[in-house]
C-alpha cells in the first residue's frame, strides 16, 4: 500500500489519489505518496482528539517519557537506512543527512528526559488564599513542516509536543518527506498508543491548508514561508487558536579585524552551503570590516572556488535543491544580481560525476552587495553568499539589523566588549559569538522575529510554548 496516511496507527489512503516522490540527486521519481485532503485531516484529528482524551492525557508523565525515549533508540538503531532515505529524498549529502538522523534521535532524548520535569507554580497572593499555577498540555496540536529539514523538524515539533502531553497532526512537505513516514512507524513500533500520532502526506494548499483551518485543533506550529506563514496565522486566528511561526531569515555573519579570520571563513562557507543554503538560519550576508576587506576576500575565493554540489552519494561540500521551481528561483536571484552589476567574487562548480536530471546550481559568492539590492534583503534559499562591508559597529548594526528578517547572527572579533554591544545590538533569536551554529544544538531555544516569525521551539523554552497555564485560586480562610 502507498504509504502517507497515518490514523489510529494504521495506514490509509486517500480518495484524492497518490503523488510522485522524485529525487533531486537525479530527478527520478523513487516512490509515491497519499495526497491527503480536508477529509483524511478531519478524520486524522478527530483520532487525536480521541486519544488526548482516552490514553495520552492520562498516561503518567514518566511513561511519556520513557516510550519517547525507546523512539530515540530506535531511530538511532536505524541509522544507516534513515540516512540513506534521507540523503535520496532531499538530495542532501549523506554526511548532512547523517546528522539529521542523529538530531532527530537526540530530540527525542532531550524531550523524553523533559516529559515528567513539566511542572506549575505556586505564588504568594492574598492572605487566607492559595494561588496554583497548573502547567498543562493544549490538546490537539497540527505541525505543518516543510522539505528542508524533515527528519529534524519531526524531531523539533513531535518530540517536543508529545513531551508536552499533546497529540499531534503532522503535514509534512510533499516535496520530501520519506523519512517521516518511516519516523512515524517506529514511534509506533515503540508503542506509542493509538491516535497520539497521526500523519498526513499530501499538498500544502490541500492537506496543509485543511489542517491549519481546523476547528478541531488547538495550536499549530508552522515552519516555511512567510507567504504561507501569513495563510497560516489567519486560518488558525479564525478559530481563535494560537501559532508559532519560523519563517526563514537572511542571517548575518559580522567580521572584525581582530577575529581569527581563518575560523570565520571556514564558517562563512559552512554557514551558506549547509543544506545547499536551504536552511532557515544559513548565513546568507557576511559583513567584513573595511581594513580587512582584500585579505578577508582573498582568504574566503580561495577556499570557495574548490567547493562542489553533487549528487547525494557523493558527499561533497552541498548538494542539488529540492526541485526544478527551487533551481529557477535561485538562478534569478543570481540573474539580477548580475544584470545589477554586482560582482560575482568566486563560483564553485558541480561535480562531473553528478546526474544528469538533478537540481544543481553552481555555489557563487556575490560582493560588494549593495544594502538595497534584493540579493541583501530577501532570503534566496540556496548556496549563495552575499559579502558586504562596514565602517564601524554602529554601521554593522544598520546593515545587519537592515532587513525585514531577525533569525540568527554571528560576531567575529576577540573583544569581549564588543561581542556583548553587537550581540545586544542585533535583532536575532540566536547570536554566535566566534562559531555560527545555523539553528544551533536541541537545547538552545530557537526562533525569531519580524518576517522571521514568532514563538520559540527548541529546548525547553520550545516546549513550554506547546502547554499552557491554569490558575487555580483557592480562598481556605473558612469565614463569609
Ligand atoms: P512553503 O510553501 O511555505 O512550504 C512549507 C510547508 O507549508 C510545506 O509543508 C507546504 O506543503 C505547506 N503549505 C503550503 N501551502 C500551504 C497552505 N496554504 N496552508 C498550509 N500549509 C501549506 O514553502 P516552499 O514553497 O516549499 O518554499 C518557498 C520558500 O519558503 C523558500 O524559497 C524559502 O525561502 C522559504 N522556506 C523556508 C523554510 C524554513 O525553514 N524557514 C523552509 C522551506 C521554505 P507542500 O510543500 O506539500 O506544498
Ligand atoms: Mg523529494
């Protein structure tokens, strides 16, 4: 059976037909999936609203936690296989995906070992009053998650949600998203009751728009977009439901003469080909302080001009985009920037060996990039690197905080003074100080601000954003 629909713990289809899985490594198709609508989302929720309410709500917390800690160890024991799916299903290098697994794993050992340490308050109120906070889950909760990242987002919304006590709905992107069939059903295998999870594979403007507009949910996590970031706000406010939102961002690494500049190449390159510069916090702008603009420049061609996109198998430096509109879109950003006349400092090259039919694009450095130029302020979602130089640290800040985004940031120089000013000084949820973590570990709270969205996940702060509060208020003085 074509696998997608997960309800109850059982897979089912849709009456809407099936959908073709192709690989960017060489565009083959390699498997399908369900293309679930608003029918299979209504039954998919009505199943987790059944087992809030019947097992997970009443299930200790500590057996929560220990059955997210099997899953860990099982996906952990299936590795190699969940690599392998990965790598083909988003065309990332097997080094890449590897680590994906690996973080998926450790998300839901972070989270199980979270489970039973959710706990209230209680505060110091009236005289002859007892005030309690109970700390509690939301209920339903959809998580809407896009191709990037899949095994890692399932990780980030389902581990987090579960811990919390929610049951969950999950969208996962047509465009990549075999691992999370397979991460399903080993939450499953590891005993995890019927209806706490439940999948549903298939378009966004389909299945994805039915759940965020649900009535039967009641928050919703989103990660994508901004476009459908807005979609996705406006149909859960109609419901008078909460969502947080991560959106993307055009994140800014910051470098002073007195940094140790060969580290802070190495991580301007990491920082943009991770993912093949897919990734919602990449470091998309570096900004070099003009004193070291030449030598800074020279140091960083040299290094990028032997990098490589290949095929997944090939484990090169990045790989091909998820699909051929992702290519296009790419291509007229670094269209513009050439009709613009903005120089092309280095290009990298895509390997010899990589197949024809893949989603390829030469990795390339632009620079100086103009502050206004569409290059500096939107998110381009590929391996290209924007360098723009500074005067001052008040003119790093404009530049860097000169966008509609506010995600991640880096800052390069020994000063300690200056790492706390420009850290204080930059709109981001995250800022690396010497190193650019692009999202960071599992345990550091993560999200940001503007176009970049709102709400945190990640850590423990990500998961108090999947509970909520009840203030119990008991009057125990006993007179009229
Ligand atoms: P997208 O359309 O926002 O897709 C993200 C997720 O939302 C996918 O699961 C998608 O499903 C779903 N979706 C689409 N329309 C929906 C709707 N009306 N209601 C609810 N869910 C819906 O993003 P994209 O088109 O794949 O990529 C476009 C750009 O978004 C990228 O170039 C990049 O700038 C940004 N992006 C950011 C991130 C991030 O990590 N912050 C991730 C991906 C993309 P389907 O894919 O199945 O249609
Ligand atoms: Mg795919």
């Amino acid at each position: 059976m074509i696998q997608g629909i997960l309800i109850d713990n059982q897979w089912q289809s849709s009456e809407l037909g099936d959908i073709a899985v192709v690989s960017p490594s060489d565009g083959q198709e390699f498997a399908r999936i369900q293309r679930g609508g608003e029918a299979d989302v209504e039954r998919a929720v009505y199943a987790a609203r059944q087992a809030f309410e019947n097992s997970w709500e009443r299930m200790p917390a500590f057996e929560k936690g220990r059955l997210l800690h099997a899953i860990s160890q099982r996906i952990l024991a299936e590795e190699d296989a969940l690599t392998e799916l990965e790598a083909r299903d988003t065309g990332k290098p097997i080094k890449q995906a590897r680590v994906d697994i690996q973080s998926c794993a450790r998300y839901f050992e972070y989270y199980a070992g979270a489970a039973d340490k959710i706990h209230g308050e209680t505060i110091p109120f009236l005289a002859d009053y007892q005030v309690m906070i109970l700390r509690e889950p939301l209920g339903v909760v959809g998580h809407v998650i896009p191709w990037n990242y899949p095994a890692q987002m399932f990780g980030r919304t389902v581990a987090a949600s579960l811990a919390a006590g929610n049951t969950c709905v999950l969208k996962p992107s047509e465009d990549a998203c075999m691992s999370t069939l397979r991460l399903a059903e080993i939450a499953i295998e590891a005993g995890l009751p019927a209806g706490v999870l439940n999948l549903v594979t298939g378009y966004g403007t389909e299945a994805g728009a039915a759940l965020s507009a649900s009535p039967g949910i009641d928050f919703m996590t989103f990660t994508g977009s901004p476009e459908v970031g807005t979609l996705v706000q406006q149909a859960t406010a109609a419901n008078h439901v909460g969502c947080t939102l991560e959106l993307g961002g055009k994140s800014p690494q910051i470098v002073f003469p007195d940094a140790d500049l060969e580290q802070a190449v190495e991580f301007a390159v990491r920082g943009i080909l991770q993912n093949t510069g897919q990734t919602c916090s990449a470091g998309s702008r570096i900004l070099v302080h003009d004193d070291i603009r030449e030598h800074f420049c020279d140091m960083l061609t040299r290094r990028f001009e032997s990098v490589r996109a290949g095929a997944h198998g090939e484990d090169l430096d990045c790989g091909a985009l998820i699909h051929a509109r992702q290519k296009d879109r790419v291509l007229r950003f670094i269209d513009t920037a050439k009709e613009l006349g903005i120089e092309q400092l280095v290009e990298g090259g895509v390997s010899a060996q990589a197949p024809e039919g893949g989603f390829y694009v030469n990795p390339v450095v632009f620079g100086p990039v103009p502050k206004d130029a569409p290059l500096a302020k939107e998110e381009v979602f590929g391996p290209v690197l924007c360098v723009m130089f500074f005067t001052s640290e008040d003119d790093a800040l404009t530049i860097a905080n000169g966008t509609d985004y506010g995600l991640v940031a880096g800052i390069w120089t020994r000063d300690g003074a200056r790492q706390m000013r420009m850290a204080k000084g930059i709109r981001a949820g995250q800022v690396f100080i010497n190193g650019y973590g692009a999202g960071g570990g599992i345990e550091l709270p993560f999200g940001g601000s503007g176009k970049s969205g709102h709400g945190r996940e990640k850590g423990l702060e990500g998961l108090l954003e999947l509970t909520t509060t009840k203030t119990i208020v008991l009057r125990h003085d006993g007179r009229i």
